[in-house]
C-alpha cells in the first residue's frame, strides 16, 4: 500500500468502531493520521498502539466554531490533509417520528449532517488549493431506504448520500476524489448508543447473524483511499452475507 506511505489522514468519530479501525489499517499502510473525536482518553489509549505519527484532535464535529479552530489551528506538519475520513455519526431512538424525542433528532442532525458539512468545509479548501485530496464519506444501508421506525436516522443518511454526489460533482473539475461507504449491519458501538445504553436491546440487533465488523469496513476505505489518482471509486454498498437489504436478513434461531 506505497500509494498511502506518508498521507495525512483525518479520522472523525476515531475513539471506537469504524474510525478506530480505520485508524489502524491506515497505520499499518504507512499514513499519518489525524484522529478527531470527543473522548480524548480512547484516542490516546489507540494512539499508543500505532505504528506511526498521529496528531490528536479532542472535537465535537457539532460545534462548528471548534471544528473550524482545530483546522485552522493543526501545526505547519499536520496542515495538508491528503484524505478526509468523513465516519463521525450516530442514531438515536427507534420509535415513530410523532412520537420522537426531538433531542434525538437534533443529535442525528447536528452530528451526521452538520458535522460532516463543517469540516468538509473546513478542510476541502487546502486540498483544492493543493491539487490534490481524497474525500470518504460513511453513509449507511439507510441512506439508500427508509424503514419503519428510522425516519429521522434514515433521512440523515440520504442527506450524506447527496451531500457525497454534491461535493463529487463541485469537485469534478478538480483532481479531488469523492467516495461513499454505505455499510449494512456493522456491530459496534452503533446499536448501544441507539439504545441509550441498553447492552441487551443492542444485543438482540445482531442475534442470529454474523454481522460485519469494524475492521470490514476499515479495509474497504483503505481499499478505496489507496486507488490509482484516476481511479475514482463513487459509492459501495456493504452488506453482511445475510442481509439482502436493510429489513430483509436471516437470522438462525
């Protein structure tokens, strides 16, 4: 993986899950990595079992202004960003949208919307100034369907999905490079901050299945991120081998 020796990468949403992993399999291909997330203590703990340079950002991607400020403020090293991992975002709440909490709606919005909006925002300027740069956003089986009870998750992710063909087509007269990972059932933390903490809910989500794992998805970024410049890999749909969609899987008893 020589294509990805030395890039600066930033991970949003590293401390766990699909932006821990990825902060692993980038390290292991020779990148120095930007890690960015809210609890500084879990990116400390990977930090220190990396194999190369990486640059820690305590952010809350909803708060724009510190989104903005820890751009603008990465020391001279740090500040040419090759590859922007787009992976901070959540669910909260499974129920009907009249009987919502809108709390969760404004997290889901403010996190997977927003956040993703200020630092692409923030960051794609350099790479366009630089010539070069990689984008990767992580939407989800729910940006391509809506099911019962996913509303307002489920608008979220479609809004990535536009987001994604929205900055691939602004971009295109540039040699940045646009992709979306959509991931089916990923057992992480996902379904336990859904359900508020309830490890026995989470646990029923991925009963019966073999569910895809962070590190499935972290090898396919790296896959995507380590292309040829030419090679503009758009949008991939991830799915275990027992989902066929996001309500259609089979469970053993």
């Amino acid at each position: 993986m020589e294509p990805l020796r030395n890039r600066i990468v930033l991970i949003t949403g590293a401390s766990s899950g699909i932006g821990d992993a990825s902060a692993g399999k980038f390290s292991n291909a020779g990148a120095r990595l930007i890690l960015a997330a809210r609890r500084i203590d879990r990116l400390k703990k990977l930090a220190s079992n990396l194999k190369t340079d990486c640059h820690l950002l305590q952010l809350d991607v909803r708060d724009r202004e510190a989104v903005e400020t820890a751009i603008a403020g990465l020391p001279d090293e740090w500040k040419d960003i090759d590859i922007l991992v787009n992976n901070a975002g959540l669910a909260r709440g499974l129920s009907k949208l009249h009987e919502g909490d809108h709390v969760h709606w404004e997290e889901m919005i403010d996190t997977n919307l927003k956040g993703l909006l200020y630092v692409s925002r923030a960051v794609i300027p350099g790479m366009v100034h630089r010539g070069r740069g990689h984008i990767i956003n992580i939407g989800s089986i729910a940006g391509h369907e809506v099911y019962p009870n996913g509303n307002v998750y489920c608008a979220t992710k479609h809004g990535v999905a536009a987001l994604t063909t929205g900055m691939r087509i602004d971009l295109v007269d540039t040699p940045i490079r646009v992709s979306g990972i959509d991931p089916g059932m990923v057992e992480t933390e996902f379904s336990l901050v859904r359900f508020s903490g309830d490890s026995e809910q989470a646990k029923k989500v991925y009963k019966g299945i073999v569910p895809l794992t962070g590190a499935d998805i972290a090898e396919t970024i790296v896959w995507v991120a380590s292309r040829p410049e030419h090679v503009q890999v758009a949008d991939l749909i991830i799915l275990p081998n027992a989902q066929a969609s996001a309500m259609v899987i089979h469970k053993e008893d």
